[in-house]
C-alpha cells in the first residue's frame, strides 16, 4: 500500500482539530505536556506489542500536529532531522548486533 504522507498528516491534524484537542487556546505546553503524557503510556505497554506500537505511533502524530501547529512542515523537518544523523553517522560502521530493517514506504 502506498501513501500520500502529506495528505495522512493534514487528515490526522485535522480529526485532532475537530475532536476539539487543538484550538484558538492551545499553548506549546499543551502539546509537550502530552508527549510526556505519551510516553508515560508507552513506557506502560512494553508487554502488549499491538498496544506498545500504537503508542509509539501516538508519540510520532503528537509530534507531528506540534510541528504543524507551529505552521512548519513535519516532511521537512523530519528530512533536516535525517540529514543531520547521517552527517553524525557518516564514515561510522554499524553495531553488528544491531538489527536493521529496511522499509519502502514510498517508491
């Protein structure tokens, strides 16, 4: 399945609107009081996997509608984000007990 990621974001920001979580009113402590909120609920279940990762999903669209709250472009930033680990990476070898997982997303 492939996706548009611009239109998934704009359609969670938007259901997050409408369910009245982000308004006129809303503050940027707001959004970091509810990554913290977040991550509390992922820290609380590591034992269900379906749980655990629907979690970690919330953590990444809280993210996401603070990035576009602040009217920044989370593609964006999210790509400034890898190009800034690559040059920290770069010439680095990868932890051979680390696993990679290669994921195409979108061709």
């Amino acid at each position: 399945m492939k996706y548009n990621i611009q239109k998934l974001f704009n359609r969670g920001y938007t259901a997050t609107v409408k369910r009245g979580c982000i308004t006129n009113k809303t503050k940027p402590i707001d959004f970091i009081n509810k990554l913290k909120e977040e991550l509390k609920e992922v820290e609380e279940s590591t034992d269900n996997y379906s749980d655990h990762i629907l979690e970690v999903g919330d953590i990444i669209e809280t993210a996401k509608n603070y990035l576009m709250y602040l009217c920044e472009d989370p593609i964006k930033i999210i790509e400034k984000v890898v190009i800034k680990n690559e040059k920290r990476a770069k010439g680095l070898k990868p932890d051979k007990y680390h696993r990679f997982r290669n994921f195409t997303f979108i061709n």
